[in-house]
C-alpha cells in the first residue's frame, strides 16, 4: 500500500516538472528500483552515492549501521557488491539492539550515553572480529550518536553523502 502511495506522489511529482526524485530514508530505497521502473526522472539514490564515495576512497569492507530493514536487507548489499564492496553487518541481537536505538530513542529526541557507547563498542569489537576499514552510517538519527571525531575508523554518514549528490 505504502509503495502506491509513493509511486503516485512521485508520478505527481514529475508531471509537476521535477527534474529527479530524492528519497530521503535509508530504509525506503528498498523500493527505489521498482519505483525507477514507473519514472522517466533519476533517484537520486543513496547506495549508488555511498558507493561511489566509498570506492573513490578504497573501502571495501564497510561496517553498515542501520534500521533493522536496511541492515537485514539485500537491497542495500545488492547496489554495493556493484561497486566490490562487501558489505558487514553486526549479528541478529545487536541488530535488534541498534534498531530500538534508532526507533525508541533517537527518533524520539533522545541521545543516551549508554547507547553511544553501546555502539562505539560494538564497532570496535566488530573490527577487531571482520578487519573492517570504514562504518557506513545507513539512517539519517545515528549521526546524533556517532561523530568522526569520536572513533577512528573513517565514518560515511549517507544523509550527507545523498544531500551532496543530490545538490550535484
């Protein structure tokens, strides 16, 4: 139901005279190659921007953080072995860990302490186990927990990795 009603704003969208679409949700691009199918504008999609970043600078190996859907998914996996990149994600119970992060705190307002270090922790120990070389940050709140500065593997957060490619 939900993809009917996005199809019909975006097929409004571009009798509107919408040169391309943006699609702002990590988690919703698992629709953007169906709904690309119904358009004769781009998505401007963000695993396509992701991958391009994340190859222009040699990271194969990516941690991805995100929603349960994103992390779980094969759509995101799918769009960045395109580019040679293998996608890592953490195992079911962190998963479900980081996904009542994001849905129960952060999308609430709330930037907790003991999920920030919950994470860094985790990104740490998932180093330590997989050589990953860089995190992808795959939902637009975990920024409000995860700063570059913090951690030293490189962070690619996608909510500003999409916005640059879409004002390209």
């Amino acid at each position: 139901a939900i993809f009917h009603e996005i199809k019909k704003i975006s097929i409004k969208l571009q009798e509107a005279g919408a040169k391309g679409l943006f699609i702002c949700s990590n988690t919703l691009h698992k629709i953007a190659s169906d709904l690309q199918t119904h358009l004769n504008i781009p998505i401007i999609d963000v695993r396509t921007a992701t991958g391009e970043i994340l190859k222009e600078g040699r990271k194969t190996n990516p941690l991805l953080l995100g929603t349960k859907f994103t992390m779980e998914g094969t759509f995101y996996h799918e769009e960045l072995a395109k580019y040679e990149i293998n996608v890592i994600v953490p195992d079911t119970p962190d998963r479900e860990n980081i996904n009542r992060i994001i849905y129960q705190e952060l999308s609430a307002g709330t930037v907790g302490e003991n999920s920030k270090r919950y994470l860094y922790n985790l990104i740490e120990k998932i180093r330590r186990e997989n050589e990953i070389d860089s995190v992808i940050l795959g939902c637009t709140e975990l920024p409000l927990l995860l700063k570059q500065e913090e951690i030293e593997l490189p962070l690619f957060d996608t909510m500003e990795i999409h916005i640059k490619k879409a004002v390209d």
